[in-house]
C-alpha cells in the first residue's frame, strides 16, 4: 500500500502546469504528473495540486519508502537535446542534423518535430520546453536558463512560473563563498549583487 505521504512524491508548482503545460499527445505528462492514485483497498485518492510521480518506485513500496534506483546524472534525452542545442548556437538556426536531434526526444515522447520553428530564436525556445518537459524536478531548469536566456529573460520566465518569486537579474550567478574570496587575497572579487 502506498504511504499517502511517501517521499518520491513532489507537488508542482500549478503555474508550471498552466503556464508550460505538456502538449496534448506528450506522453511525459502523464509518467511525470498525477492527479489521483488509487490505493490496493481500492480507495482513490483526488490531489487538489498535481504529484510528480517521477521517482517513486512501486517496486520498493510494499517494503517502505527506501529505494535501490540509480538516477542517473545524465541521460541520452539530455545528450540529444544538448547536441541540438549546440547546432542551433553554430548554425544560428536549427538544421537537419539539429531537428534530428530532438526529434529523438519527442519522438519517444509520442511527438513529432514537423511544427518546430527553424529560426534560431525560434528553436531556441522549443528546446527550452523541450528541456522543462523531460527533466521535470531533475534540477535542471535554473542551469538550462542561466545558460540559453539573458538575465532579463531568466527573471521573466521566473515570475511567469512563480509570480511571488522576486528574481533579480542578478540571481543568473551564485554568490562567491567569503572564504574562497579571502583565500584568494584579492584575485576574486564577489559577483555583483551580493555585497561586499
């Protein structure tokens, strides 16, 4: 019997949901989100907010909430989605090679590539659904976004997702640890924003 507050289960963001949803054939939305869940006894369980079931091992349910799974640190989706990212940033556009690429991904999502734009700005913003989608709750996103949008658009898409949230433009970089800063007895100098 599931535990009802078992720890694979993470609740999302619901402006996640509303704002990026998953297309309507993408198979990922219904592996990575639940609504409901019903138990061995039969009683079904409603969720006012969507769980994200992406780590919960059935297998290891019976025994507790402890799990021998290996999550991997990188997977073939990211390698693909990188490759395309790469040649869009060489091209300045997605080529064949780059469609290719992704269409891996969707592909086994239960998508095809035929509607995506081939202008770099374009693609650039399909692989950042593409990236949001496969790797929901893989801590991937602040990466992805630090790394493919300027800083005024990396606040955008934060206050989209999370309107309470207050991100500065700023916030693209961690903070440099005092110590590291003092051990290099002046050779580095605290990223902007965070005093000192």
């Amino acid at each position: 019997m599931l535990q009802r507050y078992a720890y694979a289960r993470y609740i999302t963001n619901l402006n996640y949901i509303n704002s990026n949803s998953f297309e309507a054939n993408d198979q990922r939305r219904d592996v990575t989100l639940q609504y409901s869940f019903t138990y061995s006894d039969g009683t079904v369980e409603e969720f006012d907010k969507p769980y994200v079931f992406k780590y919960w091992d059935q297998k290891a349910e019976p025994k507790g909430n402890n799990t021998e799974a290996i999550f991997p640190a990188i997977r073939t989706a990211e390698m693909y989605l990188i490759k395309a990212e790469a040649l869009n940033e060489i091209h300045h556009g997605a080529n064949q090679e780059a469609i290719e690429a992704i269409q891996k991904v969707r592909g086994r999502a239960g998508l095809t590539s035929d509607h995506l734009p081939t202008d770099y700005a374009g693609f650039k913003d399909a692989l950042l659904a593409e990236y949001r989608h496969e790797f929901v709750m893989e801590g991937h996103r602040w990466f992805d976004l630090t790394r493919m949008c300027s800083p005024e658009e990396f606040v955008k898409i934060v206050k989209a997702a999370k309107p309470d949230a207050t991100p500065q433009t700023y916030h693209v970089k961690f903070p440099i640890p005092q110590r590291e800063i003092e051990l290099s007895q002046g050779a580095i100098t605290q990223n902007e924003g965070y005093g000192r």
